[in-house]
C-alpha cells in the first residue's frame, strides 16, 4: 500500500534540512562574546570568551559569514549562515 503523505517534509516530526543561522554578539572593543543565539537544531560550537575564537570556530564547522553589523558604540552583530 502507498502513503505518499508520509514523506511530506512539512508534517510535524519530520527532519529539518536546509539553512541555518547563527548571530554572534561581541563588544569589539574588549573581544568579548556578549550573546550567542541560533536556530533550533543548528549545529554549534562551545563559545569561548574570546569572539575572534569563536567566529572561528563556527567557520571551522562549515558556517559563512554573510554580515556584519554595528550595533552601538561598543557592540557589533555576526551573522553566520550553516547549509
């Protein structure tokens, strides 16, 4: 018997493939990660206390850099993208 509807990707339960995005908040000033946030399911790299070593930690698992972006005076926004 077939039960096409089984391999529907936009039922409930099934795998998630396809982007992923991770935002990596730093103080550039001291070189600190002030906040980390990804996608549900992204896959992640412990954050160190330093941003440039945890940019390159992401980088280092596959993820691209697709921005940059000042926040304030003091804080600047990564985006990381994961396909």
């Amino acid at each position: 018997m077939n039960f096409p509807w089984i391999m529907n990707r936009t039922q409930i339960g099934t795998a998630w493939f396809g982007t992923h995005i991770v935002l990596i908040r730093c103080n550039y000033i001291t070189n600190q990660v002030v906040a980390v946030t990804k996608s549900d399911h992204a896959p992640s790299e412990p954050t160190a206390n330093s941003c440039a070593e945890t940019l390159s930690r992401y980088l280092s698992i596959g993820y691209t850099l697709i921005g940059a972006y000042p926040l304030d005076n003091e804080q600047i926004q990564y985006v990381l993208q994961y396909r």
